[in-house]
C-alpha cells in the first residue's frame, strides 16, 4: 500500500505538478503541530494540480504526519540526515530512521546546514546517496551568497555544489531528486530573488541536469526558495522554469501557508 502511494507520488512528480514544500526548520513543536495540521486542512482543499510538502523538525515529524491521514497529495519529509546508516552517532537520525518514521523526502544542502553548521560539498554527497540508499528522495538545494552573486559567480557556485551533491551516486539515481534554488541572501531576509533572475538560474540548473542525467532530467522539479510570500508566490511560480516553492516563514502559519498553496497557477 505504502509503496502504491510512493510510486504516485513519483508520477505525481514526474508530470511535475507544482510543489509547494513548507520546511518548518525549528519552529512548531509536537504539540502544536497537529492543531496547525486541522487549521491548515481546514483551508486547503485537495487540488489535483499540485502536491504539498512539509518538512517539521524531528521531534514534530510523528504529530504532524499523524494529523494528515488518506492525503497522497500531501507528503511528508525531514530537514537532514547523517550520512552513515547506523553506529554511534550520538544525536543523529539516519536515512533508513526518517523513512520507518513515514518520510518521503529528505532536505540536503540546505544553506542553514551549510552556513550555520559548516556542512561541505563532500558531505551533502553523502547524504545525498545515504538518501538514495535508503529509498529517501533528496530534495538537493543550492544557492550563492549576496558577495558570490555580486561577484557575478552564481552559476559557477550553484553548479557546483549540484554536481558536488550527486558526486557519489550513480547520477542515473537523480531522476528521482528534487532540486531548489534558494538564494543565501533572499533566506529570511524579506528580499526574493525576482521572477526573472529565479528563472535564469533555474535555467543553468536544468541544462547541467541535462548534462548529469539526460533527457530524463526533464523531469526533475526545480523549487524556488527565499523569501516566499502570498504577496509574491504566483508570479514566481508562473516563472519560466520554477517548477514550486521551498518555504521557510510563510509556512509557519497554518491559514497563511494554506493560501500560498491554493495559489492560481496561470499555465
Ligand atoms: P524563508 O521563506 O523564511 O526565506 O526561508 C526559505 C528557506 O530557507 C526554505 O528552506
């Protein structure tokens, strides 16, 4: 049964609906979680043109996944691995853990983990493919600093932490990953990369997926993150190339999140 929803949630993917990924980083505790879930629910019909992800903190992940029963459209995941599948590893959860507990998807890379917690290139690969290993789908995300892209270096940065992030899996196994350009200066500060400059980075994203995975690449979802908001979701989801939203403050709210994911899509 399990696996008949996680094959649809692949062809769901694969037809690339739009996604609208709420991660919750640390914010909402267990207790508050399920209550967000009833709200949120209660103002967010199914729509079969798109799929919902949320991504609590550990601690939630039971009380917010028990909340949502019977909704294929909604799927859960966590915000990190470790890259080993078991041993002592005091504090850690692993690939293997998060997907017994019901997750879907894992988020790698994500500029907090970078910038916050020093994780490297090196080890975003490898939790890429513990992700894979453990049958989690990578939701790989890549983004410059504010001084990278006044340098002009985005491209170059953000190529290269996706091929760094693919570096250690059979890249025939990315068909199945999620990628989302969140530029590190647009991260809670307010300020959203425009429609235009989310595009083009989404551009060079998917042609070296072309590179890296083939004409299967195609498939692959390319989120948007950074400063996403109700004010500003339509016109950067109806940007050529932005195939869904990566969420951090405007998820925090269940009726606020809700009215970002009933977002008219215009094509
Ligand atoms: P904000 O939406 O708060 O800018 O956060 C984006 C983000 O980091 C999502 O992963």
């Amino acid at each position: 049964m399990w696996f008949l929803f996680f094959l649809s949630f692949l062809s769901r993917l694969s037809v690339k609906r739009p996604l609208f990924a709420a991660n919750w980083k640390l914010h909402i505790a267990p207790i508050d979680a399920s209550a967000f879930m009833r709200s949120f629910l209660a103002h967010y019909g199914r729509h079969q043109d798109r799929s919902v992800l949320f991504f609590p903190s550990a601690l939630a992940f039971h009380a917010a996944i028990d909340a949502v029963k019977e909704r294929s459209d909604i799927s859960f995941g966590v915000q990190n691995i470790h890259w080993e599948d078991k041993g002592a590893f005091t504090g850690e959860n692993s690939a293997a853990i998060a997907r017994s507990a019901g997750a879907r998807l894992v988020l790698v890379g994500h500029s907090e983990r970078r910038h916050v917690f020093g994780e490297t290139e090196e080890e975003t690969g490898l939790k890429v493919a513990a992700a894979v290993r453990a049958g989690l789908i990578p939701l790989i995300c890549v983004g410059e600093t504010l001084d990278q892209r006044e340098a002009g270096d985005t491209e170059t940065v953000v190529l290269r932490q996706l091929r760094a992030a693919v570096a250690k899996i059979d890249a025939s196994k990315i068909d199945d990953a999620l990628i989302a350009y969140e530029p590190v200066w647009a991260i809670g500060t307010g300020r959203n990369a425009t429609p235009e400059d989310a595009s083009a980075v989404h551009a060079a994203i998917a042609d070296e997926l072309k590179v890296l995975v083939g004409q299967r690449s195609s498939g692959i979802p390319i989120l948007y993150g950074g400063s996403v908001n109700r004010g500003n979701a339509g016109a950067l989801l109806a940007a050529p190339g932005v195939d869904g939203l990566l969420v951090g403050g405007a998820s925090l709210d269940a009726e606020g999140w809700a009215t970002i994911c009933n977002t008219t899509l215009t094509s």
